[in-house]
C-alpha cells in the first residue's frame, strides 16, 4: 500500500512505512531511507509529526553533533577489541570527526513510535567502514543524542 502523507510526503507499507529521499549531510547530497513506525493504517502520531519536523528545523545543527558521539563510541569500540595496541587494518586511528566522515555515511532516519516510554524518538543509522554488518546507530531525543551504538540500538 502507499499513502501520500502531509509530513513525511509518499510512503509505501512494506512491514513497515518507508520511502528513499535525498538529504544534506554536511554539505553532501545522500540518498537515505525514511522509516516511520506506524500501524498498517498509515496513521500516525502527531508527536512523530513534531519531532520529525523538529529534526528537519534543526537539522544543521543536528548532523554536527552527531559526530562526536559516533568518535567517542568508535574509540572505546576499538580499545575494546584491542586495536588500539595492535594493528587492524578494518580499525584504523581516528582521532578527528573529519577522519571520522571519509568512514561514515548516513543510511536512514528512523521516526519511532514510543511503545515503552512516553518520549519520541528519532534513530539514525550509518554505514561505517569498520563495521559494515552492523553500522553505526544514533538515538536523538528531542534533538540530543541519548545512545550511540550498532544500527539496532535504533531499531
């Protein structure tokens, strides 16, 4: 089924709500996935209205502040694994988020619907050079970032 939304614009129900957009990530046209979490109904909540929109209006901001959590979260995975005493090629040293950028690009934007908590949530997935089975996710809570982790943690 597709439906044409007044917010997110033509989604198609495949199991879940999604379409392929194009969005600027710091100053790069990426072709990304919307994923919105809705019932079969194509419905949604107007708190996943808001906090969409919210991440649009502030999206410029957004992006960079992203950025040194994924770092943070890239070095305490590589001194977790040992690669920062021993060589591996796949976890090279990153110590700057431009270094981080040549290693990431942003897959899709996921707009939650809150079955546990009261909040809304946005996730945030990447493909990352070092990990490309699990990639890179973000959790955004009213604009800040709440987890950094593997794709799932925004799942």
């Amino acid at each position: 089924m597709i439906i044409n939304d007044p917010i997110f614009g033509e989604l198609e129900f495949n199991y879940i709500w999604s379409k392929d957009m194009t969005i600027d990530f710091l100053g790069k046209q990426t072709e990304i996935a919307l994923i919105v979490d809705g019932d079969e109904d194509g419905k949604f909540g107007e708190e996943q209205y808001e906090v969409y929109n919210s991440l649009m209006h502030d999206w410029e901001n957004i992006q960079h502040r992203v950025l040194q959590p994924i770092l943070d979260f890239y070095i305490e995975r590589r001194q977790e694994l040992g690669y920062d005493v021993g060589f591996n090629e796949s976890y090279p040293l990153i110590e700057t988020t431009d270094q981080l950028l040549e290693r990431i690009t942003l897959d899709g934007i996921i707009v939650k619907y809150p079955e546990l908590f009261e909040f809304y949530e946005i996730g945030l997935t990447f493909n990352c050079t070092w990990d490309v089975e699990n990639g890179v996710g973000v959790r955004l809570m009213k604009g800040n970032v709440i987890e950094v982790g593997f794709q799932d943690v925004v799942m």
